[in-house]
C-alpha cells in the first residue's frame, strides 16, 4: 500500500525517531531524508507503489532508475550478481560512504530499475539511516528535489519543493558533502565513472591498487541515464568566467567564486558575493547558493569555477548543467 494522494502537511521529526521513520516507509508512505550527500526522498525498494509515488512526487522522467540504498556491503551484495573482486574493494574502501556501484541485478524490480537490467546500490554513511534499513529493508531514494532543481541539502530546500506533498521529513540538518554521490558502472573489467561525485578518480585508482582493475589501468568516463535529462537548473541564468576582472556586474547577480577570486574587487551595490575557501566548501555550498539566488529573484549567477580536478571535477560537472553549457 502506498500513500499516493497529497497530505495537507509533512510531519517533520529527528534522526532519532528510528521507530517512527521505519514505520512511515513499511506503511508505503515516502520520507525525505538526509543523507551524507543530499536529502533523499525514500520509498520501500520492494514496494512498487511506493516507488511509483516517488516518481510522481518529483515529477521524475520513468526511464531513470533509482538508487538502492542498503545496510551493509552483504545486503547491497545480495541484490546484484557478477561483483568483480575489484568491486569488493571498492565496497570495503569507501562504504558506507558516497560511493554508488551498477551491476547487474539479481532482482526484479523494474519499478526502481526503469526499464534497465543492471541495479544501482549504495550504502550511506549516517549510522541512523542504517538503522532505518535494517528495520524497514533496502530503501530507492532519488534526490528529494522536484525533477530539474537542484537537489536539497538542507530541510528547507526539501518543504520548498515537496512540503504537502510527502508524509514524513527527516530533519538531521544540512549535508556534510552537498553533491551526490560518485556513480561507477561496475559491470566490465574496470570501473567506468557515470556521475562524478566525493569519491574522485584518483580515490578510486588508489583503491585499485594491485587488482585486476588496477592493472588494466586508468577507470573510464561514461554517462549515467539520467544525465539526459535536465538537472540542477535554477531559474537564474549561470556563467562560468575565468576572472571577474572586466565582468558585467550590475543588474540583479549573484557571484560565487574563491575567496582570493573576489578580493579587491569594488561590487556595485546590490550583487550578492558568495564565496568559498576550499573546493569541498565550494561543493557543500552549491546547490543551497543556486537556491538562493532564485528565491531573491536574481537574473544571473556568475561563478569562478574551482580547478577541474579532485572534487573540482563534480563541481564542475553540476556548474556546467546549471549553465547548461551541455
Ligand atoms: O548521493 C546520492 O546518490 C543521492 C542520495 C539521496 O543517495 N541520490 C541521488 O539519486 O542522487 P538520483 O536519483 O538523483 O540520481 C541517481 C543517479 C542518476 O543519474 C541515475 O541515472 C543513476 O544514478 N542510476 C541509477 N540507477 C542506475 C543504473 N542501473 N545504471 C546507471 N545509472 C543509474
Ligand atoms: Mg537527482
């Protein structure tokens, strides 16, 4: 049984109600939650009508699959077939944690699959969440923002785009790392990057050391299906420059960029400068700065992008699809 139709108000309670949230989600109903990357909008993974209740609360194209989020490796495990070695030591390195893993599926479930035969798994970090797992089974949760905004990172943004609209939020503050997780393609003979998140590449080569994968050499790029579609576009245009030196700036503009980018420089009055003194500050920050910017009715996001390397690399991924240079 799922809780499809609209409820006049979201109950919002703590990370403590383990309880009351597995309660929520074995009755079919959906909980935002956080996670250690963005809030998540969860729905019982086995329960086809919740999932489709996900899909229609986010307004989410049905040819993107969803991410299983479960307990442990040997849970996670138990749902995929074909796990390369490699794959064990992805899993023993970096879960729980923002890492997620593609193989191929050893369930049916083609309301979280869409249409797909491989199944996304991960295992997140907070200890609450997985505790939520053991008691209510593996949960899908796409990002709890309505499709084509930028995912929330704090409670708020999740009442702005779903308040009414779902039973239950999880208040645990904002996320430690403010961008989804790093997406791999696990089902060759080395990781394939799909979507670049917290774990970089060079986390990635590093744990590969001395492995199959290792030895084939560098992990790949490749896209993941939802990277068709639009994502993270907030109403105010965004650019990309190198330097703010010579940047028009009037008009109702947000500037985000280093803290050494924006020194020095005189902004006329009324633009807003938001700034960041390191990559994963710049990546925690993000999404609740493009937010921003449209709830003050901004025209123009201009940004000076961090180094494309590190967590740069999934800064500029995200930046990039604002801008929606591709
Ligand atoms: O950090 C995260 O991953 C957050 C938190 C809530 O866990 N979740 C999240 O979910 O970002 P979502 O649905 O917004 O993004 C999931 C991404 C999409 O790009 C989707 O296409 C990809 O994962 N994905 C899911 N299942 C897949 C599969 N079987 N094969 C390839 N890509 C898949
Ligand atoms: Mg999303």
């Amino acid at each position: 049984m799922s809780d499809q139709s609209p409820v006049s108000s979201t109950q919002v309670v703590a990370t403590d109600d383990v309880a009351e949230i597995a309660g929520t989600l074995t009755g079919g109903g959906l909980v935002a939650l956080p996670t250690e990357t963005v809030y998540g909008l969860a729905a019982r993974a086995e329960d086809p009508d919740a999932v489709a209740a996900v899909f229609e609360a986010k307004g989410r194209p049905q040819d993107n699959p969803l991410i299983v989020h479960c307990s442990d490796a040997e849970q996670a495990f138990s749902l995929v077939t074909d796990i390369p070695d490699w794959a064990g030591r992805l899993a023993e390195t970096f879960w729980p944690g923002p890492l997620t893993m593609v193989f191929h599926s050893a369930v049916e479930w083609p309301w979280v699959q869409a249409g797909h035969t491989t199944l996304a798994v991960r295992v997140p970090e907070p200890e609450y969440l997985r505790s939520v797992i053991r008691q209510a089974g593996p949960l899908a949760a796409p990002s709890a923002n309505r499709s084509g905004a930028p995912s929330p990172t704090t409670p708020a943004h999740v009442l702005a785009d779903l308040g009414g609209v779902i039973p239950m939020l999880v208040d645990g503050g904002p996320c430690d790392r403010g961008l989804e997780s790093t997406v791999v393609d696990c089902t060759g003979i080395a990781p394939i990057v799909l979507r670049p998140g917290p774990v970089t590449t060079s986390d990635l080569v590093a744990a590969l050391a001395g492995t199959a994968a290792g030895e084939h050499g560098r992990t790949g790029v490749g896209v993941s299906p939802g990277t068709r579609h639009q994502h993270y576009r907030p109403r105010a245009r965004v650019m990309l420059v190198e330097t703010l030196e010579g940047a028009e700036l009037s008009g109702r503009t947000m500037v985000l960029g280093p803290a050494w980018g924006t020194e020095g420089i005189a902004f006329p009055d009324g633009v807003e400068v938001r700034t960041w003194t390191t990559v994963e500050e710049a990546a925690r920050m993000l999404y609740a700065w493009l937010r921003e910017a449209d709830d003050l009715g901004l025209d123009r996001v201009i940004v000076v992008p961090p180094p494309e390397k590190g967590m740069g690399v999934a800064v500029m991924n995200r930046l990039r699809k604002a801008a929606a240079e591709d």
